[in-house]
C-alpha cells in the first residue's frame, strides 16, 4: 500500500508554520519530544516512547562458533522490522529503502561504535561465542524512527542479562537464572542518535521532527553521540549542502539532548532495578497509568427497624382507601371487562344479527341459571323427603316442543343430575334450531 501524499494545501501550511518558527505539536524548533521508557518482566525487553512513536526492543542469545577472522569475539546481530500496525504504508516480507537505511544507521551506531566489549562475551577461544540479537519492532510510526530505535536498542542492551557459564576443561555449563544469577553486559558508552530535519535548503532547521515534517523537509542530518561529546556516526541524506558552521551547531546541539536522554535512560534502570530487587510489581502491565473514575461517596446512615412493623400497621390502619379503585369491574360490550375508567368499544355499534346471537346468549345464560335453581330446589326437597315425586317439565311460552322428564326409581340424586343434564342439551338444540329459522327467513 503506497503511502497517501500530502494535499498541497496541507504542505504550504507546514512550510508556512516552519518559516513562522511554529510547530503542529506546539513545540519549539530544538525541543525534543518527551521520551519515555518502560521494561517488561523480563530481562532485555523495553518499549520507548517518543511522541506517539514507539519501539519494542528485545534481546536474546545463544552460544554459536565464532567467526574465523575474531574467534575471540562474540557477535551482535541489530534487526529493525517495520510492520503493517505501526503504518499501513509499510509492507510485511519487504526490504524497503528506508529499512535497509535505518538497519545499517543503527548498526554504525551501536555496533561498530564499540559501545559493547565483544571479547567480553567470548566463552572458549575459536569454539564458542555468545550471539547477542537485538530485534526492534515498531509499534507505532510518527515520525523519527531512528532516535527511537536507536533508544530502544541501547535500553534493551543495558537491562539485559546473560546466562551465567562454566568451563570444566572441554565440558561447557551453562546455569539457570535459579542456580546463578545473570551476568550484564560488558557496555562502554551510550551512543544515541538525534536527527535534525532541514527546510529550504537549510535556511530552517527543526529536531525531531513528526511524520509530516518529515514529507516537506529538504534534507535530514543524523548524528550519533553519547555523553562524552564524542561523535560515534554521521549521516547526512536528502541531496542538500551544508556549512561547517551548520553541522557544529548540530553538534552542539546534539551534545544537549544526548546529556538529557543518557540521564533519563540511567534513573529508569536504577528504578526497574530497585523494584526488582525489593520484590516490587513491574513489567509493562504495572507501567501502563491508572485512569481512575472518581465520584463522591456517601456514608451509609444506620437504619433503626425495630419498630417498622408497628409503624406500618398504624399508617395502613389511618390511610384512606383510593377514591379511583373499584370493586366491581365496569362491563361496556358483552366480553369485555374493565376496571375503572377506560376507553368505550372502538369497533362501532353492533349489527343486527350480532346483537340476536347476544341476545339469545343472555336468555339462554338466565334460562340455564333458572332451572339449575329449579332442580336445585327439587333435588333439596327430594333429598328430604318434602315433597311428592312429580314429573319435572321444562317448557318455553315461544315453541311448540315441550320436554317431559319422567321419574324414574332411585337413586333420586342421580336422576336429576341426568335429567338436569338432558334439559341442557335440549334447551341448546332448540336455540341451534331457532337461529337456523332466523337465518332463513
């Protein structure tokens, strides 16, 4: 994925805060960005912040032969991986021009400066050697990835610890962190980078500059130095020519900001160290800042409930009933109910057939209810023996059918069961048929 050029509106602005001696981030033209720097759990691990820009340094080792040319000196291998997360214009598996750049800068750098004693990490002459790698990732991309990575890389070294090893005649032990505890590098001097972006052929100059500086600058001057001002590289790159006055200036510029940065690197070994040996929380998860919600609380007050029981019934006893509630619900249509105040039915007024079928409903409800008094009645006087046993007839003023129930012998309580059963299912024959009739005329 090619990286998304600037407008040139957006680049006449930022040549136009340079000439002003602005900057995006409200620094001025020699101020760093603030640099800071974390260690995981283990030995050699760290990430560096600078700005938004982040490195994760790692060191590791192992024992390999030497090379033939230095078969007393041990081998430092620098690896720089810019991946897909820190920027999308970077692609994964590719050796780009800026990689191959930066790897061999941070080689000059901290190789070939003699910042680490390589005899130092010799085990037995012309057979093994220790192979320290430092791998940096980038994290995140804004702008000077070499100052970062540089930091990275030198942190990494200086919290990093080798296993500890013996030599018995040709017999090579090498101890665990629990039988002996690690042995730290054998490191010289700090050297660190700090770049300078230069603007209209070097009439501005800006230090450290971001990601979109870093589109419209002219030209980038790298310098190398640790904190005995003494210069450990120099790279000049971007095609411009600058005077001998210009590159002392950097210099002594440079001899500033790696004072400041050496001390900085120097208090958080001496406080990762201290933590650790006071058996301390560390580690990049104890790093990260707490970001806290604050509220205000208020203390619970002591709720007496010896007397609540007592307090209720005196308050449910003087209350007044709602004047709202009814007991009895409010019938509007035939099936429907209602308690209370309500909306009347919606659908209209019924029509003329629906209102016969409610009609027969209610007549046939009261006439049921009629005769399961009625043979309530009966059935009470036959049980008692009151009255005389009498056919039960069930006749309608309206029809011509009438239905004579006869007696029949005991047990009486039976019989009127049955015979209360036999009017119901001829009283509801005789409103099927009538409803026909209805319907046809």
């Amino acid at each position: 994925m090619k990286e998304t050029p600037l407008s040139n509106c957006e680049r006449r602005f930022l040549l136009r805060a340079v000439q002003e001696r602005k900057r995006l981030d409200g620094r001025q033209c020699y101020d760093y960005r603030n640099v800071r720097i974390s260690f995981g759990a283990e030995y050699g691990c760290c990430i560096v912040e600078l700005g938004k820009t982040r490195v994760l340094g790692q060191v590791s080792c192992e024992l390999v032969p030497p090379k033939p040319n230095r078969a007393t000196e041990g081998i430092l291998f620098f690896n720089l991986e810019l991946s897909p997360m820190a920027a999308p214009a970077f692609e994964p598996g590719r050796q780009t021009e800026l990689l191959v750049k930066l790897n061999r800068l941070i080689e000059r750098c901290l190789r070939n400066s003699k910042c680490i004693d390589t005899e130092s990490l010799c085990v037995v002459a012309g057979e093994k050697v220790w192979q320290i790698r430092v791998d940096l990732h980038l994290l995140n991309h804004d702008g000077n990835i070499l100052d970062a990575a540089s930091i990275a890389g030198i942190v990494a070294l200086c919290h990093f610890r080798r296993p500890d090893v013996s030599v018995q005649g040709e017999e090579i032990t090498v101890y665990t962190p629990e039988e002996r505890d690690p042995v730290p590098l054998s490191i010289h001097h700090m050297p660190i980078c700090v770049s300078f972006a230069f603007f209209q052929q070097g009439t501005y100059l800006l230090v450290d500059p971001t990601e979109r500086e870093e589109r419209v600058m002219d030209g980038l001057l790298v310098i190398a130095m640790n904190k005995h001002h003494e210069i450990c590289t120099i790279q000049s790159s971007g095609g411009i020519m600058l005077l001998k006055d210009q590159v002392l200036r950097c210099s002594k510029i440079s001899a500033v900001k790696v004072a400041e940065i050496t001390e900085l690197i120097q208090k958080a070994l001496e406080n990762d160290q201290k933590v650790r040996k006071e058996g301390g929380k560390f580690g990049f998860a104890e790093s990260i800042p707490n970001k806290k919600i604050t509220a205000f609380k208020m203390e619970g007050a002591a709720v007496d409930t010896k007397e609540v029981e007592e307090q209720a019934e005196e308050i449910i006893t003087n209350a007044d009933p709602p004047s709202e509630v009814l007991t009895q619900p409010i019938l509007h249509t035939p099936g429907t109910a209602q308690i209370g105040e309500g909306i009347e039915n919606a659908w209209g007024d019924l029509e003329e057939s629906e209102r016969e079928e409610a009609a027969d409903e209610e007549g046939e409800t009261d006439v049921t209810a009629f005769e399961w008094e009625k043979n309530k009645i009966e059935d009470t006087s036959i049980t008692n023996k009151t009255e005389k046993d009498e056919p039960i007839v069930l006749s309608d003023s309206e029809e011509e059918e009438v239905v004579i129930l006869e007696p029949q012998a005991p047990p009486k309580k039976t019989r009127t069961q049955a015979n209360l059963k036999q009017a119901n299912t001829s009283k509801k024959a005789f409103n099927k048929k009538r409803k026909k009739k209805r319907v046809a005329h």
